[in-house]
C-alpha cells in the first residue's frame, strides 16, 4: 500500500507501484479544499486518467462540491453479466453482432422512444446539441474498451457479458456542467443537485442501453438469457448522510455479486464484495492499463496480439484494437494479489467470444 500526503488531505492506493503521472494526479487531489473533509481510497487497477485518476473512490460529506469531471464523459458506464442458455455459433453471434448492434459512432437509423424519454427529463435538456443522434443511441455498444464478449465459468456454463455506458449522452451532461463550474471545478447549490440528479438519469441511460443490447442478442439468436448482476464503474452513489464517488471502480457492499474485466485474454472476475468500509466499500473496475492507447498502437503489433487470442474466437484483432490487446493492461494476478481485503473471488470467466469496434 502505497500513502500519498497532500495539503488537505492523504490518500491510500492498494498497490505497491503507481506510475508517477498517477502519483502526480492523487497528489493534486489531496491538496483539493473541497475535498479537506473526504475519504480517499485508490484501487490497484489506478492509472491517469482525465478529470482524475482512473480508479477513485472518494466517500465524503453529502453537501460537499462536486467536480464533474472526476466522474467523467461517460457517466454510469459499466457490465451486464446476464447467464445464457441455447445453441448457436459464434459465427451466428458475430453476424448478430455487426448486423444489429452499431458499434463505433455509429446510431441507428431511427429514434427510441424509450431514449427519448431518458433524455428530455434532463435539467440540461435545452443545452445538448443534435438530439436526434442521442434518441437513435439506445442499445448501441461504442467504441474504445467496451465490448461482447461470452465467457464459461468452472462448471462451463456461458455468459454474455456487455461493457458500455452512456454514450454522448453522458459526455455531453458531463460538459456542459463542466463548463458551468466554478474557477477550482466545482459545482455547489441548486447546480450541484442538478447535475447530480442528471448523472443519475445518465446513469439510468446506460443501465437500459446494456440491457438493450443483451435482449436484442438473446432475441435474434433465439436463447434464453437473465441478468445475472449489473457493475457500474462511473457514477456517485448517494447513500445515508455521505456519498461516494468511484472513477473507474466499482461498489464491493457485503455479499454484493459483481464483475471484474481483465482484458480479452483473461477473461473476468466474478466475486462478492465483503463491505470493507477501509476500501470505501470499493473494489478495482478491471486490470488498469500499462499502456496508452498511442503507446499500445506504436508499440505493440498484430501478430503478437493474434496468438494472445489463440482459442477464443474474434474477429476484431487489427491495427484498429491494438490499444485494446491484453498485453496493454496490467497482469491479472498483479490484481488479484491485492483485493483479497475487499471481496472474495466466486470464479474467473473465461472468454470463448469478443467483439470490440
């Protein structure tokens, strides 16, 4: 464990080596005012990120200031684990995939009225540009580090795992209440709650876009399938008379059920928390990264990255994913050494599938 002392206050980070732009960052925070009264806690999976460190947890007093950006552009992103019973290929779940799920930027062609919905009971709704993008964005997966993945557990029964979030819904509240902040970042008053009770409608959002993705799966391969739990990684959670904040980490609460993605090779963590009030009922969102996404494409290469890959089926290796190949996140067992104080491991889920845009 790793203490970072700053002018207001100390954090702890569960790991025994930080890079120094990920020190530079939790040092920055620790000399934060607004955060003088709070309690921070940094997961094993930390590296820098923007607005803050990637793998934050902060438990603080429920009126204090709120800086938008240590949640981030995409609010409430998290995973569905729904268990899958019935026969298909993957060739079938691939073609599923790319014919019905937009990936990338890309929308559907017509509008939600489900998403609309979501989006016109925003306090910001008269501010969010191109709207109709936004109700056609429903049940779509994004880009980057979300994917689809199918994974067996011991016992080899399936799961459909979805990694998305809120797509430019939530980076676009994000934003606008960024630009609304004071000089230091902070949102206080009638504008904090607002963003607060927008965050958790962004966080809504994306609950219902992973669960759109999982039945439009489940429907066009002709299986059955149930939610199995749900794990968010960026949002605050209100809770009694303190709320906690968590970048890139997720709630751990006494025999919560809860997913941890390592990368494409690995596969994930299934586990239950054990409501450790030391690590701010938190645990790691996933491996943490080694790599920039820049550093991975300069550095790493396609071969390389196919015979990681050996055995799991995708058609996703490409220049395009190389930012996303196992060999730019952290080992897994580099995390699994330090979560044994917050949640006990049920199982590791190995990926048999992947799709990443």
């Amino acid at each position: 464990m790793i203490e970072i002392k700053g002018k207001y206050n100390t954090a702890e980070v569960f790991t025994d080596e930080i890079e120094k732009e990920t020190h530079k960052q939790i040092l920055e925070m620790c000399n934060v005012k607004e955060l003088e009264n709070s309690t921070i806690k940094i997961m094993p999976d930390c590296h820098a990120g923007k607005g803050c460190t990637i793998g934050t947890t902060i438990i603080m007093p429920d009126d204090t200031p709120i800086n938008p950006y240590f949640v981030g552009v995409d609010i409430g992103c998290g995973v569905e684990l729904m268990k899958i019973q019935g026969d298909f290929t993957f060739e079938q779940l691939d073609e599923v995939i790319r014919k019905n799920i937009p990936s990338g930027f890309s929308v559907y062609e017509k509008t939600c009225d489900h998403a609309e919905e979501f989006v016109k009971k925003l306090n910001c709704f008269d501010q969010l540009k191109n709207k109709e993008h936004l109700y056609k964005s429903l049940g779509t997966l994004g880009g980057g580090n979300h994917f689809i993945e199918v994974a067996e557990n011991k016992e080899k029964e399936r799961f459909l795992l979805i990694h998305s979030g809120s797509r430019n819904l939530g980076n676009q509240v994000a934003l606008i209440y960024g630009a609304a902040a004071d000089k230091e970042g902070f949102l206080t008053g009638e504008l904090r709650e607002k963003y607060l009770q927008d965050m958790r409608l962004c966080q809504a959002f994306a609950e219902a876009n992973r669960s759109s993705i999982g039945m439009e799966i489940i429907f066009r391969l002709g299986i059955q399938g149930s939610t199995e739990c749900t794990t968010v990684h960026n949002y605050i959670e209100m809770n009694w008379d303190m709320i906690t904040l968590r970048k890139g980490a997720v709630s751990a609460w006494p025999d919560e059920k809860l997913v941890i993605p390592m990368n494409m090779r690995d596969g994930t963590i299934l586990a239950k928390g054990k409501g450790n009030q030391n690590w701010n009922f938190s645990a790691p969102h996933g491996a943490g990264r080694i790599l920039s996404r820049s550093q991975a494409k300069k550095r790493l290469d396609v071969t390389e990255f196919e015979k990681e890959m050996t055995g799991i089926f995708t058609t996703c290796v490409s220049k395009e994913t190389l930012d996303e190949a196992p060999m730019a996140y952290k080992p897994m067992e580099q995390i699994i050494d330090h979560i044994d104080d917050t949640i006990e491991i049920l199982d590791i889920l190995k990926p048999i599938y992947n799709f990443k845009a």
